[in-house]
C-alpha cells in the first residue's frame, strides 16, 4: 500500500511538473509576441514566431495547424515545446538557448520514411554520381548518408538553409506521388524536408517543399485547416484583382507600411491571393501594365527610395520587398511574380 502511495504521489508529481513546464514556456511566447492566422485559427509566438519570420516564413513552412503544446521527439524520446505547421514541426530547445539552435525543425523526413530507409533500394546508399558535363560544384555527394543531391535541388538547398534547415538526402531522386495532389513528381527526401521538382510553375517556384506537418499531423488533429477562410470572395474571376479587394483588404493602398509585421501581413495576403495563379517573372523580363506585383523590387535595399524610377506605385514595401501596382509595361529589375489584370 505504501509503494502504491509513492507512485501515485510520484506520477502526480511529474504530470504537475510537466504541467508547469507548459504554462511557463506558453507564458515566455506570448510575453515575446505573437500573430494569430485566421486562416487555420492558430497563433505563433516569441520564439517559434521569430524563428517562422527569420527563416522564410509562409513559403518554407506553411500555416501553423497547432497550437504550441508539450509533445515527445520520436526521434530522441524527450519531450519539447513543439508546434506543427504545413510543411513543419518546430521544437524548442532550452538546452541550446542562447544559439541558433534553440529552435530547431523535426526531422519528419526520417520519421515518414522510418521503413523505407531499410527497406526501399532508392534510401539505400547510393554510388556517386558525376556527369562530367556539368562542374562538380553542381553534383554533391554526401558520404554521410551516402546520398547523391545535384543540380536544382542542390541549388534550393544551398540557397535555403542547407544542412541546418534540411540535414542530409537520405534518397535519391525519384518519381513520387503526392498524396496531397495525387499527382507523380520528381522528388528527394532529406532528414527534415521532402524537395518536389514542378515542372509547370516558372522559376523560383519550380522547386517546393512538400506538406509533411498536414501529413503526419493533418488526418489527427482537430484544429488542422478544415475551414480556412477563403482569401477572395468566390465571386471574383480568378484572372483579375479587383481594385475593391486591394482598397479594402490592402488599405491604405497609397500609404505603404513602415514596419516589418505590417508589410508581412499585407504580403501574406497578396501572396495568399495570387497563389496558383501568379505567373512568375525574372530579372529582365517584361511585366505588363495594370497588374499586381509581389517582388524584391530592385534586389539592392532601395526600393523605399528609388520605386519611382520605374512606372509602378506602392501597395506595401519595406526596403528591398513589397508589392506595387505596374502602371505602364516596364523590363523587371529584380524576380518576383504578379497577378492581373487590376478591375
């Protein structure tokens, strides 16, 4: 009867300890601020909303489809304030505060393909490959897992994050169906990120990451995107902006915004708005007139300055982004994308 009390009074311990351990890390967020999405209904905070904005935002890790809670690393078996998103599960770690390392992303890539990393021959080691008519700084092999990654997906993980956001290929390339879309891509897995190469969107959109945090999370959450609000009134033709939709949704659309949260937030719904149906532009090309611009404007830091050099105005900028309404057909200083024609 006394060992039955121990436990009793131990586990009690250990649920209030873990308890606690909740309220305080919640309470560190919130006092470090937070944003709300009503589109999936869920908020990040302090840590985890610096983290999301630091390390590209909407586009690398989607929408939070949880809230910050207490949950246990499969990979480690220690429990860690964790919170899910589209693409995502973010972790943090109090033993490594005070570094880059604090937050750190789950490494969703093994634990999707746990069996196929022994089982399936395009996870096994692979031998390097070099095709020598292209230079070998295209064409990486790594001995760690002894995977090959070459060409535009070694350039989407060199220039987004690297082995920091992504870790290591653990498959070579291969066709794959996207249980998102039920379409079959080109793709490569890699510790914590799945690469999709698609073929039908213009560059820099051809390469995306996969929804891992939806499917791993999506089917078992109650709070994941069931309802989300619709980003336009369905009664718009998908082919045009309507100068209502910039001038209530984007007000005041001649005063731009000044600090960085005001221009994400009026980014994320342009970029909301105009996904799936943006066409995407590179340095030199010429975008046409009457239409709705999301880009590093001039790709140097001045666009706040030097904007009016070009036959455009601001919607929303800060430095070297924003989005801007083309008024007259003019050559692109710098890659971005736009939706039109503006009603």
């Amino acid at each position: 009867m006394k060992h039955n009390t121990y436990y009793i009074r131990w586990g009690s311990s250990l649920t209030f300890l873990l308890f606690l351990l909740l309220i305080a890390s919640n309470s560190i967020l919130a006092a470090e601020g937070s944003r709300f999405f009503p589109e999936t209904k869920h908020t990040v905070s302090g840590k985890f909303l610096d983290y999301w904005n630091s390390n590209g935002g909407l586009p690398t890790y989607g929408y939070p489809i949880t809230d910050a809670q207490m949950e246990t690393d499969p990979e480690t078996g220690k429990t860690f304030l964790t919170q899910w998103f589209e693409r995502h599960r973010l972790e943090l770690h109090p033993e490594n505060a005070g570094t880059k390392f604090e937050v750190l992303t789950g490494l969703l890539g093994k634990e999707i393909n746990r069996t196929k990393l022994t089982t399936e021959p395009d996870f096994q080691k692979a031998t390097q490959l070099y095709d020598p008519t292209f230079s070998k700084d295209q064409q990486w092999y790594f001995t760690e897992t002894g995977h090959n990654l070459r060409f535009g997906f070694l350039k989407y993980w060199q220039d987004n994050g690297g082995l920091e956001r992504f870790g290591y290929p653990i498959s070579e390339e291969r066709k794959e169906l996207d249980p998102e879309s039920g379409k079959t891509f080109m793709m490569q897995w890699f510790e914590r990120a799945r690469f999709e190469y698609h073929p039908e969107n213009q560059k820099p959109f051809d390469i995306l990451l996969g929804l891992l945090g939806k499917q791993i999370k999506g089917s078992k959450s109650s709070s994941a995107v069931e309802t989300p609000i619709p980003p336009t009134p369905t009664a718009i033709p998908p082919s045009t902006v309507p100068r209502s939709w910039i001038d209530t949704t984007l007000l005041p659309s001649q005063n731009p915004r000044t600090t960085r949260l005001e221009v994400q937030t009026c980014i994320d719904k342009v970029d909301n708005y105009i996904n799936g149906t943006r066409k995407g532009f590179l340095k030199g090309n010429t975008i046409p007139a009457n239409v709705l611009v999301l880009t590093s404007f001039d790709g140097n830091g001045t666009t706040g300055r030097h904007w009016n050099q070009y036959p455009v105005k601001p919607v929303c900028y800060m430095q070297d982004w924003g989005v801007f309404e083309s008024l007259a057909e003019y050559q692109a200083p710098y890659e971005g994308s736009y939706r039109g024609p503006i009603s």
